[in-house]
C-alpha cells in the first residue's frame, strides 16, 4: 500500500483538538483527525483494515493550523494531487488540504526527524474584535514591544522548560530546543504576532512562554525575568496562559533523509 503525506490547514474554533478522541470506537468529541479518519476511509472505498491517519502534532482546543502534516496509506496508487482533490470533496469546510504527495514507506508524520514553527496572534485592540475573537488572543493592556524583543534571546537554545509545561504534559522530558524566537509588531492590525521554531514543545509551552511576554511588556515582570523562571523548573512561577484562539501551527520541516518522492 502506497503511503501519502499530505499538509493540512484547519479553522480549529469547532474541534475539540486534534487527535481523536473515542471510547469503545466511538468518537465522543469532533476532532480534526476525526474528520480526516473519515475522509481518507470513505475514499479508501471500505478497505478491509480501517485506514489510519496520523498526525505530526496533537493541537489542543482551539488552535488552528496552515501547515500540519499527516500520513496514511492508501489500498491504491493514484497521483497525489488527485487524492488532494478527492479529500478536499468529502471533508468538511473547517479543515483543507493544501497539498498531498507519495512518500517512502518507512516516512511517519510524527517520528520522522523534524522541526516545527507556530506563531500567536495577540489582538491589542480595547475590545475584542468580533471578527477576530476566534483567530487571535485578545490583550489589551498597554505593551512595550521593545522589553519584549530585550526578553525573547532568553528562550533560544537546548534548555529545560519545565516551567513553561501545563500540568497536562506527559512527555518524557521536559528539555527542548527553540531556534527561533521572534515579535512582530503590526500597527494597523493592532497585533502583535509572535513566531516560534523548535525541534518540539511542551503542552501548553507556546501559550505559556507567550503569556510571560506578554506581562513582560506590560512591565509587570522584568525583562531578564526568564532565566530565572527556567532555572525554577516550577509551573507556578508562570502564571498566564495565552487563549488558544491565538495560536497556529505554522510549518513542519523534515530533515534530508525524508525528502519526498
């Protein structure tokens, strides 16, 4: 069986996360991978094993995504980008696939070496914009976007982000390896966006490290705070929590070795 892996945007407001979640084979929420279950097996034609479909990242609630990236096998060989257009017909209007190409048997969405990119939306209006209120996280305390650029040098590198982790994180480390660590200020949209690259994040680590920054730049905290917070390796040290709303998977990268066909 041919394997195929695809790159997926979705509008993340109306799915309960990600990954499927079901009891006795049941799905007992919507989910993104869900839907995409259903998809891939409705054009599988009833295969007689249910095709599985995995994803690269488990987003939670809310989060949306222009570039995640599945893999699942096929009972046929057909061009990629007619798999492309025959799953974009069945899923629902919430969720695209942007791209689909045949890969080696041995590639995984998840396992295969990669690095991941996301940015957050910070909306900075007084209010909250209805048309932004599902796509952005809304603060609109007074920031200074220069304590914050001062702030972010302190999140680069191999570090212990332990206090940066949600009580929900399960992995087996809490060590991790940011390479990029940027804001963008964007005056006329009245937002701040935030970009993030790394070799892997910790649950809730993104909205954590933004919700820092963000008291940062209000100068509730200092802008040499952040050290000191890794060093304490205490998720109470952190108290602010960026709404999910806000937060993209932007890009997944593979190394060399999982070039695509």
């Amino acid at each position: 069986m041919p394997r195929y892996r695809a790159v997926v945007a979705y509008d993340g407001s109306d799915f309960l996360g990600f990954q499927i979640q079901s009891k006795n084979g049941v799905e007992r929420h919507r989910t993104v991978q869900g839907e995409l279950i259903k998809a891939v097996n409705q054009m599988g034609k009833n295969p007689a094993e249910r095709i599985k479909v995995v994803g690269a990242s488990r987003t939670d609630t809310g989060v949306h995504a222009n570039g995640q990236v599945i893999h699942f096998d096929l009972p046929f060989d057909i061009p990629g980008e007619g798999v492309r257009k025959g799953l974009n017909t069945i899923l629902p209007r919430d969720i695209l696939i942007k791209e689909v190409r045949q890969v080696e048997d041995d590639f995984h969405a998840r396992f295969s070496s990669h690095n991941k990119r996301y940015y957050y939306r910070v909306s900075t209006q007084d209010y909250i914009d209805p048309f932004k209120r599902r796509y952005t996280g809304h603060f609109h305390w007074k920031l200074d976007p220069k304590r914050i650029e001062k702030a972010l040098p302190d999140l680069i590198g191999e570090q212990d982000f332990a206090t940066f982790a949600a009580s929900g994180n399960q992995t087996a480390t809490t060590i991790r390896t940011i390479t990029k660590a940027e804001v963008d200020v964007k005056e006329d949209e009245h937002e701040l966006v935030f970009t993030f690259e790394g070799n892997a994040f910790l649950y809730n680590q993104i909205r954590i490290m933004v919700g820092v920054l963000l008291e940062i730049g209000t100068g509730r905290r200092e802008t040499d705070c952040i050290p000191k917070l890794i060093a304490a390796k205490n998720r109470e040290q952190a108290r602010y929590t960026a709404p999910a709303a806000g937060l993209y998977l932007d890009h997944i990268s593979y190394d060399g070795s999982q070039d695509l066909k």
